[in-house]
C-alpha cells in the first residue's frame, strides 16, 4: 500500500511540473520531493517519471496516476467541507486568506471583535497575494480583488476600495511633477491593474523602486523616496499626501468568497460577518 502523502507530493509535482515549483508549493527542499516520488514509484512499482539531468518529466503512467489522485484529494476534501458543514455551533477554526496591505490595515485591527463575539471561534489569517483553492481547503474564506468564476463558489461583494497616487507631503513639495520618481509592484505582480495603472500616470518618469508588498512601497513613499500607486486607507495609514491622477481613477472591487458547501456553517457565517464589517467606512 502506498503513503497518502507521497501521492499528494506527487500530485503537486504533477500541477507544478517541476521539483523546484512543487518544493515551493510545499515549503520544503526539493530534495525531499524527489524523495516522495522515489517512494510512490517503488510503492506502485511503477515508472512516474522520466529523470533527466535538468528536469523531471512526468510519464504517460504519471499523468494517470496524478489523475486518479486529484480525484481521491478532491473526494477527501470534500469530506473535510462535509464534516465543517455540519457544525452547529460557533466554535472551531476558519481560516481567512486576504492580500496583505487589506489583512493588516483592515482586518487585523479588528479581530478583538471577533473574539468577544465568539471567543470559542479561532481564526487563522493568511496574508497572501495569490488566490488560496477554497476546494482544496487552503482557506475556508477568501478575500479577493476579483469576482471567481468557478461555479462551486459563492461570493459577495463588500466594497469598492478608491487608489491614489501617494507622495509624503514634503516630496510632493520639493519635487517638479516632470521630476518625480514612482515605486511599482516588481514583476511577481506584473499583470495587476494597479500596475498598469500606475505606470500610465509614470509615462515617461521612472520607476526606480519596487515591491511585492503595499506596506512596504507605502514606507518607501513616506520616507520620501517617489510617488506610490495606493489605496486609501494605507495613503492615510501613512500620513501620504493624494496627487492629482491623469485620466480616470482607479478602484477595485472587495470580494469574500466561499464554498458553497460551507457558507450556512454558523462559524463561517459568523467570520463572513466580521469581514463584511471590517470594509464599511
């Protein structure tokens, strides 16, 4: 018999398509990857990969296997939802996954209400910019800035969060518009529309600064360093100065997403309405 968890190693290598991708996926080495699939092969007696000197290739019996895996997983986490499903009481764990800038200025800030209201209900809150698979049970509750298309989900909308252009007041002073200097996103958030947004006010400017997370480029714009594309509450977390934007504004909109076969859970419901609440001006 094999161990559930090699297959579930390989099931990521299999999505991933490489050791590296899949050790990062897992947060572990890649030498420990490899070691899962060496021990489902030798489980199944069965060739799953091909292993060539710069990549593993998955076998023709590797994509089989990955199949049939993907659906004993999907099976086992739809048991996992069932038995949440079947909560009756304001009680257990939920976790939330939301973008870190909307987590730490919005949320967090606000879980002592929750915990009054439930003190028996523990929350775990992701910081993340990725989406977590609600199916998968990376998360029991998302907070995206786009609407999900996948039809086993539930959303609703909870707010329309206005960006800006950000400067502390003393660099927006002293420096000539022409002259301005602009911090972006780096490239692992490339195709976001505040990106895009951002760099037609630069035109022709620079951007000589660059992040993966808002609260830092906010510090960066405080510190006097250029111009941020930012959204409201951080511009006013940070005491930021709002410039005038050229052409029409930027706003995204606030989702809490749900599986569907947990959003009447008491505890879910509950942790819905604490969010719903964190975005009402």
């Amino acid at each position: 018999m094999f161990d559930w968890e090699d297959l579930r190693y390989f099931i990521v290598f299999a999505h991933e398509q490489s050791l590296s991708a899949a050790a990062r996926k897992l947060k572990v080495d890649h030498a420990t990857v490899a070691r899962r699939i060496s021990a489902l092969e030798s489980s199944l007696n069965l060739k799953l990969v091909d292993r060539r000197p710069r990549a593993y290739m998955i076998t023709e019996d590797g994509e089989r296997i990955a199949q049939l895996g993907r659906r004993m997983e999907s099976e086992s986490f739809a048991v996992q939802r069932t038995a949440l499903a079947g909560q009756e009481s304001y009680a257990g764990d939920v976790t939330v996954s939301a973008p870190p800038a909307l987590a730490c200025a919005l949320i967090a800030p606000r879980i002592n209400e929750l915990r009054s209201k439930y003190p028996q209900l523990s929350l775990h809150l992701i910081g993340s910019l990725g989406s977590a698979s609600l199916s998968r049970r990376e998360a029991d509750i998302a907070v995206r800035l786009s609407r999900p298309k996948e039809p086993d989900l539930v959303t609703r909308k909870v707010a329309t969060v206005p960006f800006h252009l950000y400067g502390s007041a003393d660099y927006l002073a002293d420096t000539a518009p022409q002259d301005r200097v602009f911090i972006a996103y780096d490239e692992t958030m490339e195709q976001s529309p505040q990106q895009a947004w951002l760099k037609k006010q630069a035109g022709d400017r620079p951007i000589l600064l660059r992040s993966n997370d808002l609260n830092i480029q906010a510090t960066i714009a405080q510190a006097g360093a250029g111009v941020a594309a930012l959204p409201y509450f951080l511009g006013e977390r940070y005491g930021l100065q709002a410039m005038p934007s050229v052409g029409a504004d930027l706003a995204r909109d606030v989702w809490l997403v749900v599986h569907s076969d947990i959003r009447h859970t008491p505890a879910v419901q509950a942790v819905m309405s604490f969010l719903a609440s964190c975005f009402e001006k």
